[in-house]
C-alpha cells in the first residue's frame, strides 16, 4: 500500500505532529509538502527545491514573478492524480498550494482521506467558525476577516458556494479526530454526503519514550504550550485574563513562538519563556518540570498539546472547547472551566493550585487514560483499517 501524504508544512503544530505519527507507523508511506526553504531527500517537494531556496534570497521577487509557487504547487498537486501512490492523504488544505477545482479533479481520479485539523473543508474560508452559523447556508459579511486563513477582503461567499458546488458530491473519505468535529461534518451542507471517520490523535511515542520520571516540583509550577502566542485564536487572550485574577506565586513556563513577549505581558509572575520547541524529547522534559498543565482556545479540534500534558501525568486545566471535552473527563483525568472565558478558566485553576493531592491524582489518571486510549498502536490500527476500507471501495 502506498500512501502519500500532503501537507502544507513539514514541522509546525499539531497535524504535523499527526502527520509525523503516521509516516513512523506505515514505513512506504511519504510526504509532500508546498511551503518552506528547504525540503529533506525524503519529501516530495510540491515547488523544486532550488526556486524554494532562491525564494527566501533577496532574489524573492524575482522568482515569484517568473515561477509563482502557488501555481507550480497546484500543477504538481494535480499531477498525482497520474503517480505510482495508491491513495492521496491530505492534511491541512487551505487553498494555499491548490485550488478547489484541482482537488476536485485528483479527488474524481485518486482515493482521497482528508483529515480535518479544523473545519475550513466545510466553511467559506474560516478554519473555526465558533457561534457562527452561516457556512450553514451561506457565508459572507464574515466576521472573521483578518484571522488566518482569511485575508481582508470578503470571498466567503464564493467560496462556500464552489466547495459545494465541486467537493459536495465527490466520495471523500474524511477523518474526524474528534466526535464534535464529525457531527459538525455531517450537519453541514458541504460535507453532509462525505464518508466522515471518527479517528481520534494519539500521543507521541517519541514524547512518551523521552519522558523522564515524574517529581513533581516544590513550587507550583504552571506549563503552557502554544504554537503561537501572538494568535487569538489559540487562546492566550484567555490565559491571560484568567492569570491576572490571581496573585503571582506560581511558576510559569511558557513554550512557543512569540513566547517572550506573552512573558512581557505578565508582571510579576516568575516566566520563563524557551520559544518555539520543535523536538518532542525537549519538549518531553520540559512537560516533567510541571505539574499543572494550563490549555485554553476559542475552539479547538482534538489538540495533540492537551494529549502530551495528559501523558506527563500533568493535572490538565482546560477550556471546554471543541474535542477537549472528550480528552479530559472533568473531576477524573483533568478539570474543565465551566465556559469558555478567563474568569471561568481562572476559577478553576485555583482548585487546582489549593489542592496539590487532588491534582496528582487526576494527573495518574489521565496519564492511564492516555496510555490506554490514545496509543500510537490504536491510531495506526485504526488508520490500517481505514484505507483498507477506501481502497476496497
């Protein structure tokens, strides 16, 4: 079975982390990526690797102009449809390095699994819609302008109206890794006819392998991980609000990109800020040095950060966002605020700091839960099946 994997990226977050996975547990399998400077032997490189490296020169302009990446990636995304691969496995897609009418094509010619990071696959261009409503109908006036992947100009319409229009109808085969992402699939008017499959993420066993033993610190100590602090949408504006409700005393541990300037923004507090941490070792022994693990978002899928928090055997404080209320069981394996908001977040956090016995113990027990539940050896099993299931189709 052969099996290729695209991507936009190669290292970034967590559907690299999945992707990741996936290539360790199917061996034949490769990966594809469009964007970055440069591109390991192993990897199918979407934009030759030479213009890739001339892009990030001072030659940029230049080779945009006279070899656009998007339209090389697109042509060689269609190409596919004609290489040896058995099936196409795709990641994060945002239109980015291939149309929709080029998807549409591979996907008439190849059997195509989509797994669905976010929900941009079923909305007019919003990776998460959160109280909005009108991707089930029809979008515009978006209230989401200006938050990736939507640019300023309002196209949402459009382009909802094409999605349904050319993928609606095509035998997709979507992966779903929590059940709140499937129902939301299912519902909408793009993807109500797909082959949605529920497949939740597992936690890393490179993660796993590296963690050291747990002791846990003397001083309380709070560990937060986040692809990017600069990002509302992955929720440190709520962090933030729930950390200024109380009074400094715990430590805090911030990892991820634009780290230090969430430090700057906490007075007070004892930070200490490691940027963005790309090895799942490192970051394995940063999780021992914590024992409160602090999550919160606007909305989230099925986060491969909450899963690694549960794995160190850490007391997760979490948004009820999303999946994460199928990760964490509330009282059991972690405690969740009772809404979305810093005040809600804040409450919260403060059982957790004033009962050290009651966090150790929900710590074990996601760490078990973890270990039974969310294994490597489940996800490839699951995977195994599943393209077994399209290719026999």
């Amino acid at each position: 079975m052969k099996v290729l994997h695209v991507n936009n990226q190669i290292r970034l977050g967590g559907a690299e982390t999945v992707i990741r996975q996936l290539l360790r547990g199917f061996p034949t399998a490769r990966l594809a990526v469009a964007d970055g400077k440069t591109f390991p032997r192993e990897v199918v490189a979407l934009y030759p690797r030479l213009l890739a490296r001339l892009a990030h020169t001072r030659f940029h302009r230049q080779i945009e102009r006279l070899a656009p990446r998007a339209r090389w990636t697109d042509r060689a995304f269609e190409a596919l449809a004609d290489s040896p691969y058995d099936l196409i496995h795709l990641h994060n897609f945002h239109g980015r390095y291939a149309r929709i009418e080029t998807l549409a094509r591979l996907a008439r010619r190849k059997p195509v699994v989509w797994t669905f990071h976010a929900l941009w696959g079923i909305t007019g261009g919003c990776d998460h819609p959160r109280d909005c409503r009108r991707y089930l109908d029809q979008c515009g006036e978006c209230p989401q302008l200006g938050r990736w992947p939507l640019g300023l100009e309002d196209h949402t319409a459009e382009q909802l109206a094409r999605k349904r229009e050319l993928l609606a109808s095509l035998p997709l085969h979507i992966v779903a890794p929590s059940r709140w992402l499937a129902q939301k699939v299912k519902n909408s008017p793009v993807g109500r006819n797909w082959s949605v499959h529920h497949l939740p993420n597992a936690v890393d066993a490179d993660f796993l392998r590296a963690l050291p033993p747990r002791v846990f610190p003397s001083q309380e100590t709070i560990l937060i991980v986040n692809r990017n602090f600069a990002d509302e949408q992955k929720g440190f504006p709520i962090i933030l609000d729930a950390l200024t409700r109380l009074k400094p005393g715990p430590r805090l541990i911030l990892v991820g990109e634009n780290s230090a300037a969430a430090a700057q923004s906490l007075p007070g507090w004892d930070c200490e800020s490691l940027g963005y941490v790309a090895s799942p070792a490192e970051l394995a022994r940063i999780h021992a040095r914590a024992d409160l693990f602090l999550f919160a978002s606007p909305a989230e899928n099925f986060p491969c950060a909450v899963l690694e928090g549960m794995a160190a055997g850490s007391c997760v404080v979490a948004t009820p966002t999303g999946g994460v209320v199928e990760q964490i069981e509330h009282g059991v394996s972690g405690l969740l605020a009772r809404e979305i908001s810093g005040a809600a977040l804040s409450e919260m956090l403060l059982q957790a700091l004033t009962d050290r016995g009651r966090r150790e113990r929900l710590g074990r027990t996601a760490k078990e839960r973890v270990e039974r539940e969310f294994s490597e050896e489940v996800f490839f099993t699951r995977h195994r099946n599943l393209y077994a299931e399209v290719l026999a189709a």
